[in-house]
C-alpha cells in the first residue's frame, strides 16, 4: 500500500538531476529577497558615496539656476521651456550613475543565486493561491516563521549599528551646532553619506545567513521519497526485464554479425574447445592480421562449426588462442608481441593452399608456437565476453 502512495512516504532522498531539471523549467529555483534588497542598497550607498557630492552640486546649482530666471524669462514661453529642458537634462545627469547602477544591480543580484531562468509555467494563474487555508498554512508554516526571524533580525541588526554609529558620532554631531549654514551642510552631507553606506554593509550579515537557507530550502523542498526515484529510474532506463531483453538481443545480434565474418577468415585458431579465435589478413589494407571472431565454450564451438562449414583452416595452438582471445578485441589488429607467432601460422596457411592446389600432401600443422610467457598466463574471461554487450 505504501509502495502506491509516494506521497505517504518521508522525503529522505536528495533531487535526482531530472527533478531539478523539472523544477527549473517551471521556475522553481533558489531566490533570496534579502541578497537582492542588500545588493541594490550597498549599490545605491557605493554610489551615493562616490558621486553624490558631485550630484549634489548639479542638483544645487540646477535649483539656483531655477531660482534665478529673468523677468523677461518668464514671459517668454520658448524661454521657459528651454529651462525646463536644461534643467531636466542637468538632473537626469546628476542622478544617472545611481539610476544606471540601480537597474543594473536589480537584474544581476537575482542572477546570482539561481542563474537566468525564463519559464511560462511560473506565469499560470494558481487558484491554489487563493485559498484562505493554504494562505494561513504558509503563514504559520516554517518559511513563515523564518521570515518574521528575519525581519526582526534586520531591526535588530539595523537598529543596533544605528545607535553604535550615532554613539561614536556623538562628539562629532555636537559641534555641528557651532558651525556657520555652508560648512555645516556639507558636514552633515558626508555624515548622513557615510552612515548611509555603514547601514547598508550591516544588512549583508541578514544576506549571509538568507542565501544558504533558502538554498537548503530548495533542496529540501525538492526531495523525493524512495518510491518516486525508483519510479523516475524505471522511467528514464525502463524496466530491468526490458532492459535485460535489450542487451541479450544487442547480443545475439552481434554474435550472427561475428559468425557473418567467419567464412571470410583465413584461419580459425583453437584451444582446442574452449577458446577460437578467427584471423583474416589482408596485406593491401592492414599491416597485421585482425580478429574477426571469437568466443569462449558454446560460442567457440559454434565458430569451429562455422569455419568448418566453409573450408577455413581450425588450427589447434592453445597458448596463442589464449594470447589472441585476451589481447585482442574484435576488428583488432594483433599486438606486436604476436607478430612471430602469427607469422609462422600464416606461413602454414600458404604451405596448405600450395599442396591443395597441386594435389600435394598438406604438410603437418606447427605445433610450438613462441607466445610471450606473460601473455600464455592471460586468465579465462567471462563467458559472455564485453565485445558482445
């Protein structure tokens, strides 16, 4: 009963890649509202610090210049507007780094948790929404309780390096009182700048805490039970009776199209029964014979019969069928440690072919055959050798 219902299960198992590739494509990714509230505000402080006395100064004297229009200026409609267009272009330059910044800021801080992510799926109206249960279900639920921690952490955080900075100012800010109105302004100017740009770094410490939570939060909300990986897995690979029934029939298949290559070998190398191993040689096309068959058991008898059938030599050397068979894969050339011992066969095969041809007596097949000792040693593989899969 519980293998039918998943959804009974506990969520133990981490996404598989499919699920979070799913999730993706419906916009299902890690996002974190602090990372992009702090970024546009260390932005905004950055710019502010660095440009602000200059904007305050085109903003000074665009409000000057405003203040100060002719008479005759003002009658003058053309003349009006023209001042209104100056002093529009004046303030769009004044205030253009933050703007430029600002809207940089607010697409790329999003980005970088999460990367770019365009799904149409997140654009469907959910009325799941709209039910007033499910509304308060989130609100007492654990992303609602960590997001009133979080607010509470910003006053807190906020609210402490506030007053921190207003105490280490307070000798400072006193003074201001003795100054004249110029100086004075400008000094409260680079005070209410500076506190600015403190204020905002000190909400990074919310961020640096928000990203990995909500990055655990996704994985978590992604986890699956065991019953729903065991599903995507027969989904994704099949069954494994399907999957068994592929590979024997990928087998058979390979093993008709090696025993296709039989008749056309030139020499079929033996243990005598438990290994074969057919050669075929051509002297235009490759600088070495190759194996174009072999097999261990039933499969070498059934290339012995094959061979047979056709009138290919089977020639019984048990230490090079079983260098052959180990060292080399089908379509193979042989390995140079081998080319001796090929070699002397070959050199039988052309004997043969003679005495055939003119009605001789075959010669006697060779017996020793000089197989490196390291290669006699090969063990005997699987049955149902890796070539065939």
């Amino acid at each position: 009963m519980a293998e039918s219902q998943p959804q009974a299960q506990e969520r133990t198992e981490k996404a598989t890649p499919k699920r979070r590739r799913e999730a993706r494509e419906k916009g299902q990714v890690p996002r974190s509202r602090e990372l992009a509230t702090v970024s546009i505000l260390l932005a905004s402080a950055a710019v502010f610090y660095a440009f602000g006395g200059e904007a305050g100064s085109l903003l000074a004297g665009l409000m000057r210049d405003g203040l100060t229009l002719e008479p005759a200026q003002l009658r003058d409609t053309a003349a009006v507007f023209r001042a209104m267009e100056s002093g529009t272009r004046a303030a769009l330059l004044a205030v253009a780094p933050l703007l430029v910044s600002l809207a940089a800021v607010a697409v790329l801080a999003p980005l970088a948790l999460g990367g770019w992510v365009f799904s149409a799926q997140a654009l469907r109206p959910r009325l799941e929404r709209l039910d007033p249960l499910k509304g308060l279900g989130r609100l007492f639920s654990l992303r609602g309780v960590v997001e009133l921690a979080k607010a509470l952490a910003k006053v807190l955080v906020v609210g402490g390096v506030a007053v921190l900075l207003l105490w280490a100012l307070r000798t400072d800010l006193g003074g201001l009182a003795r100054e004249a109105l110029q100086p004075q302004l400008a000094h409260v100017f680079h005070r209410v700048r500076e506190a600015f740009l403190v204020l905002s770094a000190a909400t990074l410490l919310i961020a640096l805490v928000d990203v990995p939570y909500q990055i655990w939060q996704h994985g978590r909300q992604l986890r699956m039970t065991r019953q729903e990986v065991k599903d995507e897995l027969k989904e994704t690979e099949g069954r494994p009776e399907v999957r068994s029934r592929i590979r024997s029939l990928q087998r058979e298949m390979a093993q008709r199209r090696m025993m296709d290559a039989v008749p056309g070998a030139d020499v079929v190398v033996t243990n005598p029964t438990h290994y074969a191993v057919a050669l075929a040689y051509d002297p235009l096309r490759a600088n070495a014979p190759r194996v174009v068959a072999k097999g261990v058991d039933h499969l070498a008898l059934r290339i012995r019969e094959v061979a047979s059938r056709h009138g290919v030599p089977v020639i019984e050397a048990p230490p090079l069928a079983r260098a052959l068979y180990a060292t080399t894969d089908l379509e193979q050339e042989i390995p140079a440690a081998l080319y001796v011992s090929v070699a002397h066969l070959l050199a039988y095969l052309y004997q043969l072919r003679a005495a055939r041809q003119s009605g001789a007596p075959e010669p006697e097949p060779p017996r020793d055959f000089d197989v490196p000792e390291d290669l006699q040693s090969a063990r005997r593989p699987d049955p149902h050798p890796r070539d065939l899969e």
